[in-house]
C-alpha cells in the first residue's frame, strides 16, 4: 500500500494558500484509484479544516509538524507530544532574555487551540497577532488568561535574526526540543522561529502512520526545513522547485513550482491518473 503525505503551504497549496481546481482534481483521481492520501502540516486542525474539506483527507492528519496526529473518524487527536513545564520555562526565559516576545500556542481539554503571549513589543509582533488571527482562525490573548489545564504544544517568535539565530542554538543543545527558524522577510533582519518537543517531528508522526495503516511504501512532498524529518521517513520524497536548498538536496527528485501544480502534474504522471 502507498501512502502520499503533502505538506501544505509552498507545496500543496499555491501561492493564495489554495487548492487549485486542477490539484482538486487530482486528488478525486487518486480517490477513484485507491490511492491512500493525507497531510503533515505546521498548521492546526482549524488552520486546514476548510482546505482539506471535501478532498478526500479520511486518514489520520498530521498536525502542527507532527506535534498531534488528528483521526477524522473519531474527531480526536490519537497521539500527542506536548511540551513539559521545564521547557516551556527555559524556553520562555530565552527568549524573553533577549527581548523577543513569544507566542504559546495551545491545545485545550474541550479541544480548543488558541495563542497566548506577553505584551507585544515592536509592529511586527502586533502583525504576527493580527497574522494568526485572521489567517490561522485562533484566538490571541494574554498570556495572564492562560487556563492552568492547557496544553503547550509549541512556543513560535519573531525577531531580529541575532536574537532568533540565539534562542534556536539555545535550543539545539537541548535533546528534547527542536527549532525551526527562516528569513520572515527576504532581504529583511526579521526571522521567525518555531519550537517543539523533539518527538514531535513530521518524520515520527509518518512512522506512526506507516506502521498503524500497515503501508509499505511512503511517498512524501514538501519544500522546508520542517520536511526534512519527514523526508528521512519516507520511502520516496518530492520538493518542488521552490523548496529551500537543503530540502532539494534530500529529495528523490525535485519536481514542478507549487503555483504551477507541480505536485498534481507529477502525481498523474506517477500514479498514470
């Protein structure tokens, strides 16, 4: 059995964050093939729900870089790897050491994801809030109306790329975390960061997958640092021609630009749809 796992923003999606009508129909040919299918995103369930809505996704979803896995057919999250109490301080403490304000994005008993975060400091941070609720559909709030019983399951920042480039290293000589960082502007200081639990990657979700769905051969798609993990999973991993460097380099092959359907173009050729 294949299983093809896409990653969504600069790979499935296109450049309006879409699904284009021709990548629709692509998928309602692997459908019709019985050819199984499913996601490994950064985003959250909310952030995808509408996306994926009447697209064929029944399999488990991997969410939030492999943070949570979601089983449409319960409406439950099946696996979870949240961060612990101690992480969450000795992240918070560095990045509020160097100024950076940070954004605590939670999972909450009645299933409710929301963000919380300390007083925001630059225009940047009031974009980003503004970014995340309207973009991503969450609740932003302060971080004194944090509810005890919440979850952590990543802290994500934006700064100037010295103070990014510290918390991140910070990071790496910590076994149990893993950060992902990139340029939030080309040509621009400001740099984004996301840290998560280090069991909580795009590549062990898929192995979850892999061995839970009994698939015997996994055909991955993605353009970012995020991927790569998951890249390392799979049996066979796509990039398309705007994925970063690092991300072409590991890729079996790399195929067509997102915004030009170069996932769906590839999987009729592969698949013969």
């Amino acid at each position: 059995m294949d299983l093809i796992v896409f990653d969504l923003d600069g790979t499935l999606l296109n450049r309006e964050s879409r699904l284009s009508d021709y990548t629709r129909d692509t998928l309602r040919m692997l459908g019709e093939q019985g050819i199984a299918y499913t996601v490994a995103t950064g985003r959250t369930l909310h952030a995808s729900r509408d996306l994926l809505r009447d697209n064929g996704f029944a399999l488990p979803h991997v969410y939030k870089n492999g943070v949570v896995i979601w089983n449409p057919g319960d409406a439950a999250y099946s696996h979870r790897y949240l961060l612990t109490t101690y992480e969450v301080r000795h992240i918070l403490e560095a990045f509020l050491s160097r100024g950076v304000t940070p954004f605590l994005f939670t999972l909450e008993p009645d299933g409710r994801h929301a963000v919380y975060h300390p007083p925001l400091q630059t225009q940047e941070e009031h974009r980003l809030a503004r970014m995340i609720s309207s973009d991503r559909g969450l609740p932003v709030l302060p971080a004194a109306s944090l509810p005890g019983d919440a979850e952590l399951t990543n802290i994500s920042a934006l700064g100037p790329r010295s103070a990014i480039e510290a918390v991140t290293a910070l990071v790496a000589d910590d076994e149990h975390l893993v950060a992902y960082m990139g340029n939030a502007i080309e040509g621009n200081d400001l740099y984004w960061v996301d840290v998560h639990h280090s069991a909580g990657s795009k590549g062990s979700a898929v192995a979850v997958l892999k061995e839970e769905l009994a698939v015997t051969n996994v055909v991955c798609f993605g353009d970012s640092d995020n991927d790569l993990s998951m890249f390392a999973t799979a049996d066979e991993c796509y990039a398309p021609a705007n994925a970063k460097e690092a991300v072409r380099a590991a890729a079996t092959t790399v195929i067509g630009h997102h915004d030009e359907d170069g996932i769906a173009r590839f999987l009729r050729e592969r698949f013969r749809l």
